[in-house]
C-alpha cells in the first residue's frame, strides 16, 4: 500500500487543521470583522483560524519533505473521554458554574491518560479553575457564573 505522504501524522494533523481552521471561517462569516484598531466579533477567530489553517498546510507540505513513523491505533478511552468531558463541560457550565464545571473537566481529561494520578490531576484542576476564573470572570467580565443557577445564584 503506498502512503499517501512520507510522513502520515504530520499530513492528516496538517489536514485537522486546515479542516477546523475553514470551517472557523465558514462559521463566523455572518459576524462582523471590523479593524485592528475596532475588532469586531470575527476579526480575532478569522486571524486564530487564519494562522491555524497556515500551520495546517504548512504540516502538510512537511509531509511530503520529512519521513515520520506511520500512525498508531486510536486511543479511544481517551478519545471518548476528551470528548465527554468537553460535551459535558458545555452542558453544566451555566447550571453548575465555572467552580463545578472545570475541575470535572480537568479531571475527566487527565483520568483519560495512562499516567493519570489523583494528586496531580486536583491540583491541575484547582490551578485551571482559579486561572480561568481570574483571566475570563475577573479581568474579561465573560459572563458565566463561578456557581451557577443551580446553587441558587
């Protein structure tokens, strides 16, 4: 079976990439763009996505330049678990708020590694939770309670 590229990783994270970097794109085109100077609600997704779908062509042409090993199995306890802690967060994150809503998706990403260890994965959600709390509640005023509606906020 011939490879589609020298290196199989780097080809399909290059085309990852440039998928999700698109459809960003595709996705905030009815929202305004506006200026450097007056950043309408597009302008800073279009240039994230901008520099990821770069990222992604620039794996891609790397693909075909440097050999790399072939790709593995999937990890689908991770691969699940990542994603129902994502899907999760998403669900609770009004209702519970932000206090309750990280720490379990901190926690339920890192019980997804074989290296998972209570003590590490506590301290990394309490360090995530007040970062967050600080960066999105205090210093940007992003809308989400830190207890959410269902503690009687």
């Amino acid at each position: 079976m011939n490879p589609i590229a020298r290196n199989a990783k780097d080809f399909w994270t290059g085309i990852i990439y440039i998928v999700v970097g698109g459809a960003a794109i595709i996705l905030g085109r009815d929202y305004g763009l506006g200026t450097a100077m007056k950043m309408g609600s597009a302008y800073f997704p279009v240039i994230l996505s901008g520099l990821l779908i770069l990222i992604g062509s620039l794996s891609v042409i790397r693909s075909f330049i440097k050999p790399g090993t072939p790709v593995g199995t999937v990890a689908w306890k991770g691969l699940t678990m990542i994603i129902g802690a994502t899907v999760l967060f998403g669900f609770i994150v009004r209702g519970a708020g932000m206090a309750i809503a990280l720490p379990l998706l901190v926690i339920i990403s890192a019980y997804a590694s074989n290296r998972f260890s209570w003590k590490y994965a506590l301290a990394l959600a309490a360090g995530v939770t007040v970062f967050c709390i600080l960066v999105f509640q205090v210093g940007l005023g992003v809308p989400l309670p830190i207890f959410g509606s269902w503690f009687g906020d």
